[in-house]
C-alpha cells in the first residue's frame, strides 16, 4: 500500500483526522503524526488501512493491516471504517511516561 496515489485504489471509506500525540504506526516509515488521511480498503484476504498525510501522495500501510475478515465481520463497511478511525484516533499506551503509537495489532471491533 505504502507510496500509492489516489488513482491507484479504490478506497472503501476515508476520513480526516488529526493523530494523539503517539501517532500511528506504520508498515513502511513508523509512526505518523498530525494531520492525516486515514482509507480503508477493501481487498481479497480481508480490509486494508493506509494512512497519509493530509493532501500528500504517499499512502502508507497501517501496522497490522490488513484486517482479517474475521477480525471486521458482521459489520457494514461504513461501522467497520468507524471503528477502525476510533480506534486508531485513541490515545495509545503510555510506557515511560510517552504515549506510544497506535495500530491495528490487538484491533477488535
């Protein structure tokens, strides 16, 4: 996913949203923080995330992605966005007094 442009994929959903402190953590370049672009996508082993910054071309994979379909079932693809985006926007783990990033590993709808 990481380095795609808009054409490149058809997103199931995308939201604007401004990072915690921890930001979240990618796949290709770790975590990111501030403004963001966050897309899910629908693919054949389950649902992709990607993030970006705001208007950037860069798309990058979200740790723990893709989504399993057993890990998003039972939800519209518009709940499943929405859970991911809560998620995702929650303030991570505090581990020596820093909020750590966020991801997908331990997501649970």
């Amino acid at each position: 996913m990481g380095q795609r442009g808009d054409g490149e994929h058809q997103n199931e959903a995308c939201s604007a949203i401004a990072s915690t402190v921890g930001g979240i953590m990618t796949q290709e370049v770790g975590a990111v923080t501030g403004d963001l672009e966050l897309a899910t996508l629908p693919q054949s082993d389950g649902v992709g995330v990607a993030v970006r910054y705001a208007e950037a071309d860069e798309w990058y994979t979200v740790e723990g992605s893709p989504l399993e379909r057993s890990e998003t079932g039972g939800l519209s693809p518009t709940e499943r966005h929405e859970r991911i985006v809560e998620h995702l926007t929650s303030s991570g783990p505090i581990v020596e007094e820093n909020e750590q990033p966020t991801s997908l590993l331990g997501f649970s709808r």
